[in-house]
C-alpha cells in the first residue's frame, strides 16, 4: 500500500504548477512517530504542522500532534526550490494504557520544488512530558506531503 502511495504522490507533482506557500497538504512521515502528515499555510512564513501517528517504541502509543512553525526562508540559499528551516512549539497527545500529553519543539529543514505541489521534510523534535509524569524525550521524522489550495 505504501509503494502505491509513493507512486501517486510522485505522479501527481509531475504537474507544473508554482511550489507552494500557501493551502494546505497532507502525506506521511516515518520516524518516531510515524503516520500521517498536515500542514496549513497561514502566510508565506508560518504554518500550522500536525499528525496522525503511532510509537512502535517502548512506550507503543497512537500521538495526535499539532505545531505552530516559523519559517526562515533566507537562511539556505539554493537555485532551485527553496529550503527553509523552520522552528515551533506544539503539543502531543498520546494514547495508550496512560495517556500521555508533551510540549513539542520541532526544529528542521523543508524543501519546497520548484514547479510541484509538493514538499520534502527532516526535523528533530525534542518534547517535554508533563503528563503523567515530567520527563524529556527526542523524536524526529522525514516526511513528504502533496498539497492542495
């Protein structure tokens, strides 16, 4: 099923239309966690990022996570595309014997093509648990999302 998806998200960016800062788009990610990916454009340099997802780690849980990002267009230089780093804080919501609840901090990169709805994305995200107890952790993801005005 996963190959399939690949295929349609590769076929659908064959389009020529303008990369996109604005609308939103939806794939996956794989990392911890892995599941679905959202982003909403609010304007060219911020967006609203969340998941789907699910830990196959230690503490195996279902996360539903949402981040308010900043966007840093100038930093990396590039021909073609661009590729902002970004920065936020959001929270994460996990599900299973105890419900969990962190503070996120995600920190990446985000390639945009030029010419497709489509982009590309890396971030580390440390997080702080405050419920059920208080404690530190570190996930990241690599993801792709196809996106939709």
């Amino acid at each position: 099923m996963k190959k399939y998806f690949f295929i349609i998200l590769i076929f659908a960016g064959l389009n020529s239309v303008l990369a996109q800062k604005s609308g939103y788009g939806i794939g996956i990610m794989l990392g911890e966690p892995t599941g679905l990916s959202g982003k909403y454009w609010i304007n060219a340099e911020n967006s609203l990022n969340g998941g789907l997802a699910w830990s196959f780690g230690e503490n195996e849980a279902i996360y539903i996570h949402g981040d308010y990002v900043w966007h840093d267009n100038n930093l990396i230089e590039m021909q073609n595309g661009s590729l902002p780093v970004y920065y936020g804080v959001g929270v994460s919501l996990g599900f299973s014997e105890k419900s969990r609840i962190n503070v996120r901090i995600p920190i990446g990169v985000n390639y945009q093509f030029p010419t497709n709805p489509m982009d590309i994305f890396v971030e580390i995200v440390p997080q702080l648990g405050i419920v059920p107890s208080s404690r530190i952790g570190v996930g990241g993801a690599i993801g792709i999302r196809y996106f939709i005005n």
